[in-house]
DNA sequence: CGCAAATAATTCAATCGCTGAACAAATAGC
DNA sequence: GCTATTTGTTCAGCGATTGAATTATTTGCG
C-alpha cells in the first residue's frame, strides 16, 4: 500500500463505490451506497457525480420500485463507456472480441487456422487484422477502447515476451516488439502498455471470475487443452506468482513411477488427463481432429455409451483428482471450476474427481468442495483477455478519468 | 478495500510510515521517509509525532552520518512500545516467549513434557502458567503486552476451535471456551479477540519472515516434524486459504501407487519424508527417541557418515522434492525454507530437493529457485506467534493509538 | 574564526474532500 | 389534498495534506 494522499481520497472511493456498482446483484442507489459503504449521502452524490461525467456510470430509468417516499435511481455501468479489446493466439484458430464495461459481448470474431507452420510474426500479423476488424467494430458501436490484452497458450514475461509456448512452437517471442508497427496497439498510455500478454489459463480465469456475479471470490480454474493449466483467484483478483508463471499444474506427479514426460519428470498429470492422454485411451487417433473438436467428440461417444470414452473419462478424472485435491490441500480453496476441453467433460470427470478429493481432502468432511464446470466455453480465454482491461478499469477508476478528461 | 472517510487518510498514513520505519535497513529519517512516500515532510513530521507520543516509534541518539547539512535524527520501533505474547503446544513441550515491537525476543520459556497424556483443559492449564510467568516478566521490563497468539500443529478454525490435532491427539477443542476463566487471556479489545488460535506451521513461517529484513517477500516454509505442514507467505502475508486451512502440504502424491497413508490416499509425502518415515528408514526405532531431538540425532549421524542416515535423507529429500517442485510450479515461488526438523538435516535434503525441482519446474531455467534452511530454529512457532501479534499493529498502528490514548 | 552552502525539521496559511444537518424533490397511503 | 417517508442536493465546518517560508544544525572553505 503506497503513502496516501489528500488527492488519494478520492481517487480511493470513485474505486470503492465503482466496484459496489459492479458488484451488485442490482442497480443501486445512492442512498444504498452510502449505507453500505459508511460514506455519507452527500460524498456518494459527489462520486457518482465524477463517474457519470466520466460516462463510467448511467443512471438506470426504470428505477426498482420501493415502498413509500421519493423513488430511487439505479446506477449501472454505462454500457457505452470504455471496453477492452481481448485477443488470443491458440494452436489451431485466433481470436479476438471487445467487451464493454457492463461485461456484455460486443464484438467476437474467430478465424480459424492451423497456426503452427506460420511464424510468430506472421502469426501476429494475421491478429492484428482482426484486432483492427474489432476496433472498427468498437467505434461504429461508439466504444472508446481503453486498452487490450493478448491470451497465450504459454509462459509469458513481464515485458510481454512469450518465454514459451510448446504446442504454439513459440519460444522467446518478443510480442510488444513484433507489433511495434501497429499503433495503436502500442501507444503507451498511463504507464499501461496498450497491449497486455498473458497466459491463457490465467485470462480465463479472469473470464469466469467476470461471466456472472456468483463467482465465489476464490477458486481454481482449470484449462484442460493439450497442456493442462490452471488460473488461482484468490480474493476477486488473480494470483499470479512471483514472475507471473503460477499455475502450471499439469506436471504434478499423480503417478510418479509411471510414463515419462516431455518435462523430465514421470506420470506427469498431464500425461494422464492431457487431451492426447484421453483421445489415446479412448481409442481415437489424435491426427485426425482438430484440437476444438476432440472434446465435443470424447463427449459425444461417452453420451453413446462408448466403455473406451467412459473408461478414459474415469481414468482421466482420477489422475485430475489426486492433482486437484494436492492443491486443495495446499491452498485450501473451496471451489473448483473445470474449464476449456474439460468444460463439455465435466459430467463424467467430475465423480472421479470429486471421490480423490474426499479420499485425500482432510478438511473435505467439514466443508466440502464444489467442482463445476465453467460457465464460459471455448471462449473463456478471449472474453476473459477483453474483461482484464475493464477489470483494471473498475478496480482503478481515476486513471480512466483523468485520461478522458 | 472499505470505503475511505476523512480520518482513514492519517490511519493509512500512519501505517504507510510505521511500516517503513519497520522495514527500513537502517533508521530512516524524516526526509527519507517523506522522499520515499512521496508525502510531504510536513505530513510526516506530523504523522512520526503521533507514533512517537503513542510510543511505537523512538528517535535513535547515534544518527548516521551524512555529508553537510543538519544531522538527520534517525527513527526506529520503540523497544518499550507494546510487545506480543506467543505461546504455543506441542507434542513434547509447552513454550511461552515475549517479543517487543523490533523484533527482539525479550521472554523465553519452555517447559518440556509429553503432553498426549493429558486432557486438553489440563495442557491448558499448564500454559497458562507460563502465560503468567510471562507477563509478570514483561511488566518488569516495562512492556505492555497487546495480545497473544497461541500456535498449534493442527487444524484451527475461526472461532480458535483445534478441530483436528492428530499428533496431540485433540479433536474439536474450544480453546477460548476452555481458557475462559483465565483473564487477560479472554478480555476482547477492540473487536480483536486477546488470543489469536493459529496452526504451528503458520506462525512459523511467519516467524521467518520476521526474523530478518532479508526474508523474500514470498516463500514456502515448510516445518518437517511427525507430519509435515507449509505456510505460505505471499507478498509478506500469510495466506490462510478460504478457512485458514492452506498449507496442508503432507499428503501431497510422491508415491501413488505406494504405501498407504492414514489419510486414505497412497504413497503420500509424510510416508516418505516425516519424521517418523525417515527414522525408520534410518534404522532408528522412533520410540526410544524425543520429537525434538530426533532431528539433531539424525544430523549427528549422517555428519559421521553412516550409510543408512545418509540414505534415508537422501530418500526423503528426493520425495520432498517431488512435493516441492509441484507447488513451486503451481505458486511460482522462488524461494522455500526448510523449517523445523529440517532445518538441522538441511545440508543433507537440500541437494536432492534441488535436483527434483530442476527436474521438474519448467521455469527452473530461467530463474533459480532457493532452498534454504530456517533462520529461526525450533522455536520459529513461538516467536512467529508473539511476532504476528507486534506485526498486526504494525499493519494498523491507529488501533492501539486509540487504546493507548 | 567566520561565512556560505547544504540538509533536516517545523510552522502556517491555503486547499481539498468528507461530514452532518438542513432542505428540496418525489412518491405512497390515507 | 395532506402527511409520512425516502432520495438526493446544498452548504458551512472541519480535519488532513500541501507548499512555501522559516528555523535549526552541521560541513566545507577561505
């Protein structure tokens, strides 16, 4: 926590009261405001006033409807005040979408391509068609984009360089720079680069923590693709290790005399519920599906009642279950979401996963664990990528303020 | 984050300044501190008045030199402000110790006896005596105590209820219930309870982080006893999980298909890397050993050589390995302290712990991870517990102002 | 030795943002 | 149409920070 300020004061509560606003099951009022925050009636008429002026905040017309005395007005996020731009970059297809600040879809575009033969740079090159697409898009729509984040399928460092991405073939791609050409993907405004590079996993935990207002405040998102990764929220706001590179979890050892792994170790999770692990024991060649497919497919045979699927699915689910309960153990989390390939998966994961978590979970008997399947699909990562940007904006209100003054 | 009212501004503030002075090299001076925080000089004179009249802070005599101008007057924490009683239970000792506002240790008591044969109220009863002792040493040095933190090896709840203390063979003791008679213990002040319940390895870590000004702002600190408990420190705070729970990190997969653990799983780390485990392994019958020098015994083998000491370190050492590299990969720590019995066998467990992360902690390349030994011995507990006391009124000096005044 | 330069800390009027109470606005119920 | 009730705004007052000026204390230099 930095020194603060006379001027902080203000700064700290256009936050408070901005995050109440989003937080809140329904519009509040001013008058509601005051009385959860402690803040008096007239500073909460002060501070909406700057967020309304700074078109973060609407007033809602149709005002709830109360008993007697003078109806209140709602206050919602301003549907046409700033939206994020979300980008990702995945093995077989890229992406891009803008969010606005309520957190509703307003742009989604995907284009599909196998982008392994390509090089980072002209990989790059094809994204930033779309991103200029959405950014077009954004502007006929009258939203001001207030920033934009790429979602990578690998270790990324703080100065955005992607260290590595296995399935991609990327490895010590320096992004900012390879986009340098693109303004304005990288005017720098604020000290914030336009442009912020992320893990996937992370961007879609953020996505689930953002899709509705029953997220729980802490939990454990799990991307299960190719390579299995996983996203920590830990009170509202993503953690993410010293250097950013938390989350990999898919090298936890479920059975350590087992098959060898590409990372050294042995029984790697993810060589038992990685998605060529499950497509091998389910019986299905991997070559001939593409990566978005295989799931929908394992779903569909386990549906039929196919004993391979069924079989790889328990299989898959135990090894997810000794990894997850390891990490529920460690951090004691009450809630674990099942996303990427995993989502569609969930009715037939979850059982094995739930039975380790019991079996290994000491402190499962008083409180149990919730596992569950994401709420956002395939498009977590992307949605979750545009969502960071207002994300940052709701937690940080004055830096958007003082920049559209 | 709360609202922010008028007066939260100089309670933030008087934080922002302790907090500095506390984590300051050397003593600080005013201007330091005005140039570090970016507040005013005026600000901070005003701000370092309030601590110094509320006796958290003293001007040192012996300023550092500088080159010309009016000498600095450099502050430090006041060794006579209020000071914290830690105290804590164990399997083979009780412990009492007083530790002031820097951090020195200013009381020490441990009273060594097998304590699994006696009834909870009556272990209770005992620790209050050394409670006593305590304080009335504490009155004589001049030291109000501001409350007390009592560390125990098991599972806690919020309420300070020890739900499960295996190795002290508790279940669901109400502590404070039980305590309830013995005032000071019990008098609540300011909505904070006077006893803090918290688990062993917890406070130990914390401990850790306030031996020295060196310790990394995130770690793992791992205490090595009969079971194995982490506490995780991010960003120098304890993370606790959802319900206090984390740091469970004993029954961790390192075997799956190995031997069976009392907690229903397999191959679990305690099984190879417990004190009792590696005892066994060692050659040496448990029984006839105490807890707490089993851990010196072992070192004074393995420093002679003895083939099956230094075998059974290097087997444990290794399953430790395992576990460690997997929560390195899913925090991204970059440093792990080897804490209670294995502080003194560190020399021994460090290389094949090393050896596994290399193995298998992807980003191990990039950026080595440290492996340590506890700066704090045995006593880590004690002290992290009369530490965690100081250190929250360190975190919010404006609560014991308003006592104090 | 005396004086200028340099750095530390304090003083004080000005200012910024929150507070609390009074007031205006708008509606339901009688 | 009147009253009770709740919402939202206005405004004087106040607390904390600010910034410039002032005082305090030492080093360096002639």
């Amino acid at each position: 926590m930095g020194a603060v300020r006379q001027g902080s004061l203000r700064e700290l509560n256009l936050a408070v009261v901005l995050g109440r606003i989003a937080a809140a099951e329904r519009p509040p009022s001013r008058a509601d405001l005051a009385a959860e925050t402690g803040l008096t009636r007239a500073t909460v008429s002060a501070v909406v006033e700057d967020l309304i002026t700074g078109r973060l905040v609407t007033e809602a017309e149709p005002a709830p409807r109360a008993g007697a005395g003078r109806p209140a007005r709602g206050l919602v996020l301003a549907g046409d005040g700033p939206a994020g731009l979300g980008l990702e970059v995945n093995v077989d297809y890229l992406a891009a979408c803008v969010v606005d600040l309520a957190g509703r879809v307003r742009h989604h575009t995907v284009h599909r391509a196998d982008l392994r033969p390509l090089s980072p740079a002209d990989a790059l090159t094809r994204l930033v068609a779309l991103a200029v697409r959405a950014r077009t898009d954004a502007a006929a729509q009258g939203l001001p984009l207030a920033g934009a984040a790429l979602a990578v399928p690998g270790l990324v460092d703080d100065a955005g360089t992607v260290r590595l991405a296995p399935n991609l073939g990327w490895r010590d791609v320096p992004v900012p720079a390879l986009l340098a050409g693109h303004a304005p993907l990288t005017e720098r405004v604020d000290g914030v680069p336009p442009l912020v590079v992320d893990n996937e996993a992370n961007l879609a935990a953020l996505g689930e923590l953002h899709a509705g207002p029953a997220a729980p405040a802490s939990f454990l998102h799990i991307t299960g693709e190719v390579g299995i990764g996983a996203g920590i929220v830990l009170d509202g706001a993503l953690f993410r290790g010293t250097r950013g590179w938390s989350g990999e979890i898919g090298h936890i050892p479920v059975r350590p005399e087992g098959r060898p792994c590409r990372c050294g170790g042995r029984g790697c999770l993810e060589r038992y519920a990685g998605q060529e692990a499950i497509l091998a024991a389910a019986g299905l060649a991997e070559a001939d599906l593409p990566a978005d497919t295989a799931a929908t497919r394992l779903a569909e045979l386990a549906e039929a009642g196919s004993t391979a699927a069924l079989d790889a699915l328990h299989e898959a689910g135990t090894a997810l279950g000794v990894a997850v309960a390891a990490v529920v153990n460690l951090l004691d989390l009450d809630t674990v979401v099942l996303g990427g390939g995993y989502a569609p998966l969930a009715p037939w994961l979850r059982p094995p996963v739930l039975a380790e978590i019991s079996r290994r979970v000491l402190t499962a008997a008083w409180s149990p664990v919730t596992v569950r399947p994401a709420a956002l699909g395939a498009d977590a990562a992307v949605v979750g990528a545009a969502g960071s940007v207002v994300r940052r904006i709701i937690a940080w209100p004055s830096g958007w303020l003082a920049r559209a003054a």
